[in-house]
C-alpha cells in the first residue's frame, strides 16, 4: 500500500490543506509533504494521529479500496433458464444495487412470473417481439421498440401471445429477481 497516496487522497476527500492537517497532528506542513509524496515514512504513533485527524481509523485506512466495475460483458451475465422464460441477469450481484436489470425471454405463447405488489416501481423496453403487460387487470399491448413504466404496488406480469420469442430489458426497483 502507498501510504503517502493514501493520506493524501483522504486529505484530499476532508477538504483539507497540507498546513490545515499539519497543524491538526502537530507537524510541519514540509515533513507532511514528505510522507504524501513519499519521501519519508511516519513512525506508527505519528501515523495513527494524522489517521485520526483525517476521521478515520487503521483498520479503514489500510482496507484496499476496491475499484467498482462498471462495464459487464456478456460472460459476466448469469442467466437462469426456467420453464416459459430465461432470465439474464446482466449485472451480477445486483440486488445490492438500487436498481436490478435483467434481460427476460419469453417463450411463444408463454408468460413471465407473476410479481406480486411491492413497494418499488419498473421499466420496461421490448427488444424484440411483442408483449401484452397485465397489469392490476388492465391489458396492455408492448411492441418492439415501446417501453412501459409502472409502479409495482398492483399485481404484473408479461405474457407473449406470439409464434416467437419475445425480449425485454425489465430494471425493478428495488431488486426483485
């Protein structure tokens, strides 16, 4: 780990100036130049104040920031072939997200799950075929191309009446899948 990026970046992050730290940890604002561009190394106590002043603690300063990923390929995707539908989960992991979107195929003459009412809304966008979304009774046609929105406090699904495969991108909120 580079210790001096690190207390740099958490300077940085505080809105804090070299001297404004300095002056915080009792140091010299040319020795805190030093440790951020690496050119001397603190000892544990001096390190521990300046971790303290930045409103941290060891155990978080020395955890590895772990760089988020933002771009998922078609071999990131999971998918989950059921009986009337596949679904792709297109980013994994994303239940922990605000937002879940998945890739649904519905097969000809065959619907999705029904979604139970739930706090939360979703959107949709055909890909390819045609869909009929039921929606608290109510009918609607889908054609490729059209999106729908809805809030999910009635119950939902999608049906394909067609001789062909229907996609759709489906993103709920909060994550439903």
């Amino acid at each position: 780990m580079d210790v001096g990026k690190r207390i740099y970046q958490l300077r940085v992050r505080n809105g804090l100036t070299q001297a404004e730290l300095a002056s915080r940890c009792e140091l010299t604002k040319g020795f805190l130049s030093q440790l951020e561009n690496d050119r001397t190394t603190p000892s544990l106590p001096t390190l521990m104040d300046i971790v303290e002043a930045l409103g941290s603690d060891m155990s978080t300063f020395f955890s590895e920031e772990k760089e988020e990923k933002i771009v998922f390929r078609k071999e990131d995707f999971f998918e989950d072939e059921r009986e009337n539908y596949a679904i792709s989960w297109v980013v994994p992991n994303a239940q922990k997200n605000t937002m879940e979107p998945i890739i649904l195929t519905i097969r000809p003459h065959q619907q999705s799950q029904t979604m139970m009412p739930h706090e939360g809304e979703e959107f949709g966008l055909v890909l390819s075929g045609s869909v009929i979304l039921l929606n608290g009774g109510k009918k609607h046609r889908v054609r490729k191309g059209e999106t729908f929105y809805i809030r999910g406090d009635q119950e939902h699904c999608l049906k394909n009446e067609n001789s062909t495969e229907a996609k759709v991108l489906w993103i709920t909120t909060p994550p439903l899948f």
